[in-house]
C-alpha cells in the first residue's frame, strides 16, 4: 500500500511529516512538484523528512510512503495528485452551473451570427429579403424575381441565372 501526504512549501518550513509509519528510507519517496528529491536533500529522522535547506515557498512537496519498497512508485499517485490540487478541484466543482450558462450563450450566439450572416448576403446582393425562397447550407440562396415569379438560383460566388 502506498499513502501521499501533500504539502505546500512556503520556503522556510524544512521539516515534512508523515501520518504513516515510514520504516525505512527504502520505504519513502519525496517528490518537489513532479522530481523526485534526491535522498541527499533530506533525512529520515521521527518519521519526517526533514530538508537540509528548506525547499523554495509555493512548490507541492508530496511524500509517499510505502509499505515494501516495492511499493514506492517513480510518480505520485493518483490520490496524491487531488490532494495537492483539491482546492482547484472544488473551485471548478462550484463553477459548473456557469459552465453550463456559458455554453448556452455560445449556442445561442452562433444561432444569431448563422441569421445575420443568411442577412448579410442577401442584403450584398441587393435583393429583398422578402424574397428569399432558400438558404443553402453552403451559403447560396434563392429568391423570386419581380419578372413572372423566375426562381433565382445564387451563390455568394457571383451568382449564376
């Protein structure tokens, strides 16, 4: 079984306790963010590691603890990885409503610039919007002509008759 106990440095605190028995340096891993803290760094002394200099203030210190040294990983685990990052996990957990609101405003926008854009080329092409039989998908459009009711057929390319 392998436990993470996080930190957060503030680069004066030198000494980093476990909540987990460590029986023996073949029993622990200290990583700073994603290294692996060289065992020259630290020593095991009452189930802490206590630093030589203190490690430079806003890093994730992690220890993780094994049961066997076999245990020991060459990466934090995945338990470790949310505590050290939990505060971040809860402030996106709160924001999911707005999430939600944001991406109806998106698909309510791009509703309004498809209609603006059908606009847009009818009023380039000098012809009345009231008019307008069709819009294709690929942006050419119908409309009737004033002479006997003749269909149209246009594209945003020039257009053809």
């Amino acid at each position: 079984m392998v436990s993470d106990k996080v930190f957060n440095t503030d680069g004066t605190q030198k000494i980093f306790s476990s909540d987990f028995a460590i029986i023996s340096e073949d029993h622990i891993r200290v990583h700073l963010g994603a290294a692996v803290v060289s065992r020259d760094n630290y020593d095991l002394i009452n189930n802490a590691a206590v630093f030589n200099e203190a490690p430079a203030a806003s890093q994730v210190l992690r220890l993780q603890v094994g049961t066997t040294p076999a245990d020991i990983l060459v990466s934090p685990t995945d338990a470790g990885i949310v505590a050290a990052n939990i505060s971040n996990i809860n402030t996106v957990a709160g924001l999911s409503s707005d999430v939600g609101i944001v991406a109806s405003n998106i698909a309510g926008f791009t509703a309004d610039v498809e209609a603006l854009k059908d606009e847009f080329v009818l009023l380039k092409s000098g012809m009345d919007p009231d008019e307008l039989l069709s819009v294709g998908a690929d942006g050419s459009f119908e409309w009737k002509s004033e002479l006997d009711n003749i269909v149209i057929d246009a594209s945003m390319n020039g257009g053809y008759f």
